[in-house]
C-alpha cells in the first residue's frame, strides 16, 4: 500500500514541522509533499531544518496564494499513490 499525505501550508509557522513530524512517523505514509502559498513567515525554514535529508518529504513552493483546493489539485496531478489523505 502506498499512502501520499499532502499538506497545505500558509504561514502555520512551529505547526508545519509538528505536523510533518506525526506524519512521517506513520508507517503507512510513503510521501510528503507540502504545497507552500506563499508564505511570508519561517514554516518552510523549520520544516527543512527538521527534515532536510527526509526522504518521503518534497515541498512545492507557490509564487502566490492559490487556496487550498488549487494548491491540493496542482500537487495532485503528480501523486502515483494509491491512496492520497
């Protein structure tokens, strides 16, 4: 089985991190993909500190804020899981 969690992140500053954090330590969630909007704070910052060398974690970045449905459909066209949360 293979799982793809995506995350939307718009300034969740320490939140991102800690998210990811109960995330990547399920066993069932084989990719993270973290679609930023454009964010003005140091979530993205915090989030690559804590997990630079991950490998199941990739981060989009969006010039401009897209919401939350756009950001999730853009990240969704690249997702080969079998089950996407």
């Amino acid at each position: 089985m293979s799982l793809t969690a995506i995350v939307v992140n718009y300034n969740a500053g320490s939140l991102l991190a800690e998210g990811a954090r109960s995330l990547l330590v399920h066993n069932g969630v084989t990719d993270l993909r973290v679609v930023d909007n454009a964010s003005t704070d140091d979530s993205l910052e915090r989030l690559q500190q804590a997990f630079r060398a991950h490998p199941a974690l990739s981060i989009r970045r969006n010039e401009a804020n897209l919401g939350y449905a756009r950001a999730v459909n853009a990240e969704l066209a690249g997702v080969g899981a079998e089950f996407v949360l």
